[in-house]
C-alpha cells in the first residue's frame, strides 16, 4: 500500500506559501529606540531614501493592508498629493 501520509506531507512542504502581509517591520520610532524611520519615513543614516509601504504601519488592520499603504503613498513627500506642508 503507497504511504499516502508522505506524498501529502511532501506536497504541503513544496508547495505552501505564505498569503501574511507583515507589517510594522520598518518602526517609526526615535534611532535610540530602534525605530528605522523618522516622522517624516525618512529612513536614519541615508540622505533621501524614504519607506512607503505596509513596514511602517505599526499595526495589522482588519482588512486587506492596500488601502492603507495608499493613504500612507498620498502623504509621501514625492506624491503630487502630497500636503503641502511637509
């Protein structure tokens, strides 16, 4: 009798990817603290490099994280929407 057991088991282990959309890998938080980025999601020791993505968002929200990055898009400084204050 073939050990079915195994072929699944192997199958799963080739196959499976994660479906996760991680978050809060890029903290906004004081240097000395461990943050990454600044207020303005610049990131500490570059001159312009910025982080606009799910990493700076602290925590998972309840939904797919999409909508979320795009607001966090339109406050880049180098999007047209961007507030003219920053």
């Amino acid at each position: 009798m073939p050990n079915f057991s195994f072929q699944v088991e192997e199958y799963v282990l080739n196959a499976y990817t994660s479906s996760a959309h991680p978050v809060g890998t890029a903290a906004m938080l004081p240097r000395e603290k461990g943050g990454v980025v600044d207020t303005t999601l610049k990131v500490y020791g570059t001159t312009n490099i910025r982080v606009v993505d799910a990493s700076v968002i602290p925590l998972h929200v309840s939904t797919h994280p999409q909508a979320t990055i795009y607001v966090s898009d339109d406050n880049d400084y180098g999007s047209p929407y961007a507030h003219p204050n920053f």
